[in-house]
C-alpha cells in the first residue's frame, strides 16, 4: 500500500509539471494533496514547473509551494459583509470556507543573462512543505550559480525568504535589481515598534548583507534589454512589476499585485488584509490590469493558481481571469 500511494503521489507530481495548466479547480484539489504529501516523498519529486515562450526569451514559472487556509474574508473582502465574499467565491465554484495560496518565483533566461523574479519562502518554508524553489529550478536545468540577476518585486518574506541559504548568499554570482522606495522604507529603524518590524528584520537578516552588489531602481528602469520597471505601489510602499519584451511579444510579471484570481480580480475595489495601503493598492490593480486588458498581454501572477499564468478580460466590476492554454507553447 505505501508504494503504492508513493507511485501515486509522483505521477500526480509528474502530471503537474508537464500539464499546459489545469483548472483552477483541479490545481486546488492539487495543492490539498501536495500538502497531505509526506516530507519524504516531498524531496523525492521535484516541485511542478511550467516552461513558456516569449519571442527569444524562456520564461520558467517554479512552485515554490501552496498553503490552504480557512476564512476568506479575514483576507479578502475585509471591507465587505462576509456573504458578500462568500457569495462570489459559490458563483465561481470555490468553497467559501478556504482557499489556497501559491507561491510562484518566475526565472526568465534571456540569451544571455539567467534572471530570477523573487525567492520564495527559502528555508524557513520547508517544514510545512514549501521553499522549493532550487528543486525547481534544477528540475529546469538551472543552478543557483548560474542565476546571473536576482529582481526583487517588493520584500514580504515570501518573495525574500530565499535570499539566504545558510547564511550564505543563495545565488553567489548573481546582481541584484530592487526598488529604491521599497528598500528605503524596509531598511528604516523607524520600523522598530510597529506593525512592519518582522518585515525590517527579515530585511536586514536577507537583503541588506546584499546591497553592495545591488542597483536600486525605480518607475520605468531597465533591468535588461527587454526587461523594464512599473510601479505598482500599495501591496507594499515600494511594490514592482515587470513588462517582459522579446521579438514583438509581450508579457507582464504583476508579483502581488492581485493575489486571488477571483477575489482579487473580479472585485479589484475590496480592500485586502495584506496591502499595507489598501486604496493605493485597489488604484494599482486598477492600472496593472486596465493596460493587461486593454494590450491583451498574458501575465504572471505570484499567487496565481500555479503555473499562475493567464489573460484578463474586462467584466462587470473588475476582470475576468482567463488560465492560458497553450498560447505561450508555439
């Protein structure tokens, strides 16, 4: 019975790999069984992957992990009557009882340059199944070593926490590409007392030994050739996108941005436990998702159902969230 239910849990890991992308349905039901999956066999499979294509670029989408978590509304929705969120969560066949988080670091090789969007959780993830993102990227060919630029979208832990390994840089021969307003505010003792302070120790713990090889950036820089900035602030004081460009196609990495494909999307107004400020957070995914829909790009969401790739369309109140098939393939 054990090898059997081991085979099982690899082909169900096999499948999530090399799938184009599964409903969001289906990649729920997923992420209950990935957690039920014991450590063992965790360490055994390597995390699911998702390889696309944009022009000369290879774009990677790691799973980094998933976590369920109960009551939607107490992230979700915190401005609205809780059956208002658990209303929108039945018409879109979601239970209204809890949902589930991805974690998605995106590795973007371009020709020429090996450049990583985020961390993920790193060691501090692992206990509860999580932090895997360099099982990821070996399952894609990639070494650590052989990232070459390491783009901080903003810094909560779960896009930071695999900076170090350790104690030691993870990525020992890659640059560092982070936002200037969203270091500032992190670094600052003025943290020390309030609510950010485990995010100002995180950050003096993961970034700051970093900063020497770091360029700080703003609105509109240039990471790459075809790789550039957008502030997208709000979620954090400092949040970045990322607009990807090669050979005429286009693709935006929109981090934490929206954070529930539906929650976030069909209803981008409700205020969300997470953003640090809530109305510049609702004008941002506004903006981000306006400009997605308007240029029909396909884009990467960090807490997307994994591989969190897809397209928005306009609908009623906010966005319709549309999982890419094999657009991204030919």
């Amino acid at each position: 019975m054990t090898n059997d239910m081991s085979m099982k849990r690899r082909t169900l890991m096999t499948a999530g790999t090399m799938s184009v992308l599964a409903a969001p349905s289906i990649m729920t039901g997923f992420a209950m069984a990935q957690e039920k999956t014991d450590s063992q066999s965790m360490h055994q499979a390597p995390p699911p992957i998702r390889a696309l294509k944009l022009g000369a670029f290879k774009v990677v989408v790691i799973c980094d992990g998933t976590r369920v978590s109960a009551k939607p509304h107490e992230t979700y929705g915190t401005d609205q009557p809780e059956q208002a969120v658990a209303e929108l969560l039945a018409q879109n066949f979601l239970p209204a009882d809890a949902l589930v988080n991805s974690y998605s670091p995106v590795l973007v090789d371009t020709g020429s340059e090996v450049i990583l969007f985020d961390t993920g959780l790193g060691e501090g993830g692992r206990e509860a199944g999580s932090g895997r993102l360099l099982d990821g990227l070996r399952a894609a060919g990639y070494t650590p070593e052989g990232v070459s630029a390491v783009v901080l979208t903003h810094m909560h832990g779960d896009h930071i926490g695999g900076l170090m390994e350790g104690g030691k840089p993870t990525f020992a021969n890659a640059r560092y590409v982070i936002g200037e307003t969203e270091y500032a505010f992190w670094k600052d003792p003025a943290r020390v007392g309030t609510p950010a302070e485990n995010g100002h120790k995180g950050v003096l713990e993961k970034v700051v030994p970093l900063a020497e090889k770091a360029t700080f950036i703003g609105d509109g820089a240039e990471v790459a050739p075809g790789i550039s900035s957008v502030a997208a602030f709000g979620h954090s004081p400092g949040h970045m996108v990322f607009r990807l460009q090669s050979d005429g196609k286009a693709m935006m990495l929109t981090a934490d941005t929206a954070n529930h494909y539906v929650l976030s999307l069909q209803r981008p107004d409700w205020e969300v436990r997470f953003d640090m400020d809530k109305a510049a957070a609702a004008a941002s995914r506004r903006k981000i998702f306006d400009m997605i829909a308007s240029e029909r790009l396909p884009f990467v969401g960090y807490h997307m159902p994994f591989p969190a790739v897809g397209f928005v369309e306009k609908r009623d109140l906010g966005y319709r969230f549309v999982p890419a098939s094999y657009q991204l393939d030919i």
